[in-house]
C-alpha cells in the first residue's frame, strides 16, 4: 500500500525465493541478536499465522510488532490483541494525522511511534520534508513514547537532521537497495548513517 519500488521489488523476490511467515521467524532466532527485532507486517500475514502469531514471534526473539495497515480505530478486537501480546505495539503517525488522534497512541500503542516524515510511499529522496519538525513537535506534546522518524532517510546527512528531532532513524529503501550490490555496501552505508548521527 505504502512500499514504494524498492521495498516491492525486494518482497518479491524474497517470496520468489521462498520466504514465508515460518521463514522470517526462523531467521529471528537464527541471528539471535542483542539489539531489539521490530517486525514489520501487514495484518494478512499475522492473522493467516493464527492465533498464537504473536507468542511465536516473541519466542523466535522479537520484541515488537508494526502493523502498517491498522490505523488506531479499524479494528478494536485486532488491536486489544496485538496491544494485549507479548510484544510491543508499534503505532504509525503521518504529517496529517491531527494533534487529537495523535493523542490515542497513548492508550493504544507501546514501544515507540513511527513517524512517516512525508506523504506517499517509501523510497529514497533528496531532501527532508520540511514539516518533519512540527510533525514530530505535535507528536512530543500528545505522547511519551520515544520518536522514530522515516520514509525516504537515505543519506548519513538526512540521517543527522533526523536525529536531531527525533530519538531514532528509520532507513528501509536506502539499505535495501545497497544490500542488492553488497552486504557490505549496506553495513557501509549504516556505518556513515552512525557516525552521522553520533556527530549531530
């Protein structure tokens, strides 16, 4: 719905290689990693996994779980039972979402916000939005929860002037695209990203 071409052509080719829901839980636990796993997902997925979906995803090692087509309001039995489970859930706020509706995140959502910096759909851009600041501002007075900021972050500079707003960067196009040339091409890229913002 929101995937622009890059992150398209990545779902497709990880389900032309045989990718499934069992798949992604399998790679969780396999890395086995220290750092906190957000899982992204549509709603389909989570509910053909069945009821214990999100018991199995925290078993597999995640922590968290961001529905991106469950806007607050939708659906209250879906969304009792993903704020209900094991994991932390992520809620999305765009530049038009108004102040009182960002004001439900606090009784709907755990973990942090996602902020999408700017209308449309993923992808890599040239510049900032540049009502990313008031966006985030609006977000800071309606909620405690941490603030990550994303769609179209592709430069350690826009990394930096994230970072600056908010308490986390949120880059998929950009590493995705560098991971078709090389792994190390991508974990270039986040090394630039970090030092960016360790620097602001």
């Amino acid at each position: 719905m929101a995937d622009g071409p890059i992150i398209q052509a990545s779902s497709q080719r990880a389900l032309e290689e045989g990718m499934t829901f069992e798949g992604t839980l399998a790679l969780i636990a396999e890395a086995g990693l220290a750092i906190p796993v957000v899982l992204f997902s549509y709603l389909n997925p989570l509910i053909a996994a069945g009821p214990q979906a999100l018991e199995r995803i925290a078993d597999a090692g995640a922590h968290g779980v961001l529905v991106t087509d469950l806007p607050v309001g939708a659906d209250p039995a879906r969304e009792a039972w993903l704020g209900g489970g094991p994991l932390s859930f992520i809620r999305l706020v765009a530049p038009t979402t108004p102040s009182e509706r960002m004001t439900e995140i606090r009784h709907h959502g755990s973990g942090f916000v996602y902020v999408i910096a700017r209308m449309g759909v993923t992808g890599i851009r040239d510049d900032l939005p540049p009502e990313l600041p008031d966006t985030i501002a609006r977000l800071r007075t309606a909620t405690t929860l941490p603030v990550c900021a994303g769609f179209g972050i592709s430069t350690p500079q826009q990394a930096q002037g994230v970072a600056r707003l908010a308490d986390g960067v949120i880059v998929g196009s950009a590493v995705v695209r560098a991971a078709g040339g090389s792994v190390e091409e991508a974990l270039s890229l986040i090394r630039g990203m970090r030092t960016a913002m360790d620097a602001r």
